[in-house]
C-alpha cells in the first residue's frame, strides 16, 4: 500500500498489508472452514458485517442490492465479492473497502468502493462497468462527496484504476483539484493467495499487528504533515445518500 501526497509538497508512505477477498453469500460456509477466521464473532481473525454497508450488522447483499438498483444495475447482483481488511483480535480500520458486483455470466459489471474516515463516516461510490470491458483495466471517475483528510479540501474528482481480482489485484486512486492538478495517489496493489488457515496464519506471523498499524500509521502521517505546515480542513457533515454514482473515466473504460 503506498500514498504519496504531491501538492503543496511531497510527502509519501508505503508499507505492507494483507486483505480478504470474500463472497457475501459464502461467509457461513468460509468460516466454516476455518479455525482461525470468524463471522460476526470474536477470533483471530474476523470479518463482521456491521463494519460495512449499513454498519447495524444487517446483511450486506439487500443493501449492495438497493444501490445497484437505484442505479439501475440490479443485473450485477448476481455475486458479491468484498476485498477488506479482516478484523484481527476483535479490531479493524478500514480506510477503504470495494465491493466488486457480477451478473450472471459472472462478468464484472459495477464497483462500490467505500470509504471510511477516522470520524467514524462512511460513504460509497457506485460506479458501472460496461459488460464489454468487464475483464480489463477499468478506469473510473468520482466527483469527491465525502470528507476523508483534514488534510485535503473536499472539492475535487476521484479517478480510479482497478485490475479486477484475479491472480493479482490493483487499486490506484487519485485526487485531482478543482483545477486538475494531482494532489494525491494512493494504490493497493496485491498477488493472490489460497484463503485456508495455512495462509492466514502466515499472513499474521508476519503482520501481527497489521490492524493497529493501520489506524497509528494514519495518525503518525498526520502529524508529520501538520508539521510541515500543512492546511487544516474542517470535518464536515457526509452526505445524506450513503452511496453516490459515478461513471467510467471520459465515459469508457481502458484496457493495457
């Protein structure tokens, strides 16, 4: 995971990560599975539902379900994936998770990116991807409607890249001024793995303490850059929509 800042100054981080990538509909049988890994319950490693979507620790899929709809995309409900940190010891921050959305003939057809601020807000973006693009490189754009930063003002647009799960996984987002300058870039980027007990227990030997390292990381980089002076913004009230459509950059998705 890398973030690096580019307006006013540079000011950049990276550091290694792990995250699951789970089917909504399979959490039972998953965990099931497992002896280190829990659903809606304390373990070594968790996954809660009540840390997405409507956070009330109702079931994700009818609340995917109603954003796809409103968007008119019930068609990419047909399988749900969630790529999130999973909790470790009973805790988890996660600054952004995606929802990937799939039809039928398991093609990916829509995005639901959330995000998350150390306020405790959340809020999603929504974005369509044409059936004919389904197994590229996806470019996507957002206009900015959520107060993540106090570092960053909150007019701006978001373009995102995504290499769709498969053996490998990318997440590039980046924050553009109102003028179109690049202010910041943050990317994800990952190789797959078998999810099995032999795999989460190496993944916590060699982050133990991952979660926590998140939420302090945040912290320590904010206070690196109010020491370099940068500007402070005002938390301000998240939308009443808790999920927000975008579209594919200029209207098309890319392929590389």
């Amino acid at each position: 995971m890398m973030h690096e800042r580019l307006l006013p100054f540079r000011h950049k981080f990276d550091y290694r990560v792990f995250s699951l990538l789970l089917d909504i509909d399979r959490l039972p049988e998953i965990t099931a599975a497992s002896r280190l890994l829990r659903h809606n319950r304390f373990g070594l490693f968790s996954f809660h539902d009540r840390d997405h979507g409507p956070r009330d620790g109702s079931g994700l899929r009818p609340w995917v379900e109603a954003a796809l709809a409103r968007d008119g995309l019930q068609e990419a409900a047909a399988r749900i994936r969630i790529f999130c940190f999973p909790r470790l010891f009973g805790y988890v921050f996660n600054p952004l998770s995606v929802f990937f959305c799939y039809d039928t003939d398991d093609r990916l057809r829509a995005v639901l990116y959330e995000v998350k601020n150390t306020f405790g807000d959340q809020h999603g973006y929504l974005i369509e991807v044409p059936p004919q693009n389904a197994g590229l490189t996806i470019e996507q754009s957002a206009t900015k409607q959520f107060h993540v930063s106090p570092f960053l003002p909150l007019e701006g647009q978001y373009r995102f890249r995504l290499l769709p799960p498969g053996e490998k996984i990318g997440i590039t987002i980046t924050q553009l001024s109102p003028s179109g300058a690049v202010q910041l870039v943050a990317a994800q980027t990952g190789r797959r793995d078998v999810l099995n007990d032999h795999s989460l227990l190496k993944a916590f030997i060699r982050h133990p303490l991952m979660t926590v390292k998140v939420m302090a990381g945040i912290h320590w980089e904010a206070l690196q850059l109010w020491r370099k002076g940068a500007a402070f913004f005002r938390w301000t009230e998240p939308p009443r929509e808790a999920v927000s459509t975008g579209r594919p950059a200029n209207d098309r998705n890319a392929a590389e």
